[in-house]
C-alpha cells in the first residue's frame, strides 16, 4: 500500500457553530479520505460505540459521499457482523473511520471480536485510522471517558497503539473534561498526551504526533504534561 502508519484522531464537532452549514459536520472524514491519498479511497465506518444503531450509519453514508469518490462501507457486530470475513474486510480498506460513543463498550466488544488484533494489523499496513471522541480516545493508552457517567472516570486500557493519553472535547461547556484530564495527568493516573477541542484532529505519523488539523478556525490542540500545558496551533485544513 506504500503509506507509513497513520492515525487522525479528532474531537467531533459537538456544539456547531450557527454559522456552519450542516454539510460540514462531517469534514473529519474527508480529512481522513485525502490523507489515504489515493483517488477513490475504500472507506469503511465502524459504529460499536453506539451499538451499530442504523441513524449513524446512514448519517456515514450520507456525509462520506460529499467529499468525493470513495467506495464507501459499514461494519456492524451487532447482532453479528455483517461482513463474512472482518480481518479481510478491514484490511482491503485505505481508511477506517470510527464513531463516538461509548468507548468503554467499544474497547469490550472489539476485544471480544479481535478487533483490537485486527485493526493493529490494519495501522501496520497503512491503512488510515480515524475517529472522533471514542474513534480519537480508543487509540490511546488512555484519557477521560462519560461512558460511565457524566462526572468523567480516567480510563487507562485503551488499544495503545499511540503511547500516549488523549483528552477529547477539551472545550466542552458541559462537562469538566479539561479540569479532569489535566488532573488525571498531573496526578501521574495517566501519562502525558494531547487534548483537542471540538473540530480539531491530531494526525499522527507512526507514533509521532504529526500536527494538528482543524475543520473550525479559533480551535486548539494541547500538550498536556504533568507539570505544563502548552497550546498547540492546528493547521484549518478543509477538505
């Protein structure tokens, strides 16, 4: 396939601005489309965090196919997967895209169907990872997580392919994520990582942190370590 291991992990955008048009919600995915750099990338949308409930899918289907050609899927595991072959399916594709969602249930059930294995081979041969929120938390070793409550508990068993925590939604109005992501790092629950706000997306080459991109200007990514935090500048690349 010829690309080097590559990750966009993104906080979505959750509260959007009135000024968006609703066709660019899903600018995320054509970010991740363009950087499988091919001209009609096979693009494959995983939505276990919210139990494969048909209203995401079709919103996939409906916002993948506004930025270009693509031979677009889906792999559902709810009852039972939907394609007879997973680890063939996953690997013949240039990006996989994951949903938000609770990544707690998302991390149980991949592990049950090996997808952790699965999709670790994917990354390994090029093929682009992506996701917001739980699709940006599940590649790291760890981050905060409302998948148990709004009150935020630290969860440290993600997939590690990045060795790193990663803090989503950092500017969320409703929840104290950025208090408790900082706090879970500077008390040594988790290790140092990066923090986006909504509409940014940190792309990673191997396990180097790359950039950052936003679909939003005036967002931010964050260098968050046990004893400093440090703004991060994200390039506004709109597919």
């Amino acid at each position: 396939m010829g690309r080097p291991p590559q990750i966009l992990a993104c906080s979505g955008i959750v509260h959007s601005p009135d000024d968006l048009p609703p066709e660019r919600l899903g600018d995320q995915i054509g970010q991740a489309m363009r950087l499988a750099e091919v001209a009609r990338p096979r693009a494959c949308y995983i939505a276990t965090a919210v139990g494969d409930q048909r209203p995401y899918i079709d919103r996939w289907y409906e916002r993948a196919s506004g930025y270009g050609p693509a031979d677009l899927t889906h792999l559902e595991l709810f009852v039972r997967p939907n394609v007879p072959d997973v680890a063939a399916h996953l690997l013949k594709q240039d990006v996989v895209f994951v949903s938000g969602g609770s990544v707690v249930n998302l991390l149980a059930v991949w592990r049950a169907h090996r997808l952790d294995e699965i999709l670790r081979e994917c990354w390994d041969k090029g093929v682009v990872l992506a996701g917001w929120s739980a699709g940006s938390l599940c590649w790291h070793s760890g981050g905060v997580t409302d998948s148990f409550g709004d009150s935020l508990t630290v969860l440290n068993d993600g997939l590690g392919f990045l060795p790193f925590s990663n803090g989503v939604h950092d500017d969320l109005p409703d929840q104290p994520r950025r208090m408790r992501y900082r706090q879970a790092v500077a008390d040594g629950l988790l290790p140092a990582g990066h923090a986006t706000e909504d509409g940014v997306g940190l792309h990673y080459v191997g396990t180097r942190l790359h950039r950052a991109l936003a679909v939003l200007p005036g967002r931010r990514a964050w260098h968050v370590q046990p004893d400093r935090v440090t703004a991060i500048d994200p390039e506004l690349w709109l597919p």
